[in-house]
C-alpha cells in the first residue's frame, strides 16, 4: 500500500461516528526503522467527564506504519491536517524524551488507544 501526506481514511469509528476520519500529516523515515506516520483524527468521540460523549479533533497521532495499517479502512480523498498538526508534530521532534509512537491500532477513542498501548508494554491485554 502506498500512503502519501494528505490522504483521508476511514477507519473502525465506533458506531454513530463513522462520518470521523483518519488524516496523514506527514511521513517520517528513519534508517533502519519502521516509517512514522504522523496523523490527527476528526470528528472522533470523546468521553467526557459526566460519561456524555461528544466529539473532538485529534490534531496529532505519531503511529507505527503497522499501527496505521490496522487502523485504516478505506481510503477516502484528501484532506489538509487539522489547526495544531504542525506545532504539535515540532514540539513532538523536539521531546528530549525521543520520539514516542504509538504502535497500536487507533479504533475511535483516545484514551483506549493509550490503554492498549500500555497494556503492549507490559505484555498483557486490555480487556
């Protein structure tokens, strides 16, 4: 498959959310490594504090190509990534703390996207 900065998908929403989409900013390579796509999400659904869910840009998603590849469905056009993408993608190049990515599939919510993330560090499942 080839990805390209600027392409639109659409990826597992949950349901009631499958007008949101997953956008491409911008492609890193690194030697010996695998790609880095560096993405943002719209419309995605947000659990608020209340339990009401609402919907939320997700400027900046820095993803394993893997990860991105278990994500997206179909592609879906082009789109120019969301307000923030690009000062959220330089303050993540310049983290002294190294380029943390993701290398999880994102299925619509942030914070189970973390979760899974952090259950893939430790070996285990996020049930």
């Amino acid at each position: 498959m080839t990805f390209a900065a600027g392409q639109r998908w659409t990826y597992r929403a949950p349901r009631g959310f499958e007008a949101s989409r997953f956008v491409i900013g911008a492609i890193l390579t690194f030697p010996g490594q695998p790609r880095v796509m560096c993405c943002s999400v719209t419309g995605a659904p947000r659990r608020r504090p209340d339990h009401s869910i609402d919907t939320v840009t997700i400027p900046f998603l820095p993803m394993t190509e893997q990860a991105v590849l278990d994500t997206i469905l179909h592609a879906d056009g082009e789109a120019e990534p969301p307000l923030h993408f690009l000062e959220a993608l330089e303050a993540w190049q310049g983290d002294p703390r190294g380029l943390t990515t993701f290398t999880v599939p994102f299925e619509g919510f942030l914070d189970r996207m973390i979760a899974l993330q952090m259950a893939a560090i430790v070996g285990r499942s996020a049930a």
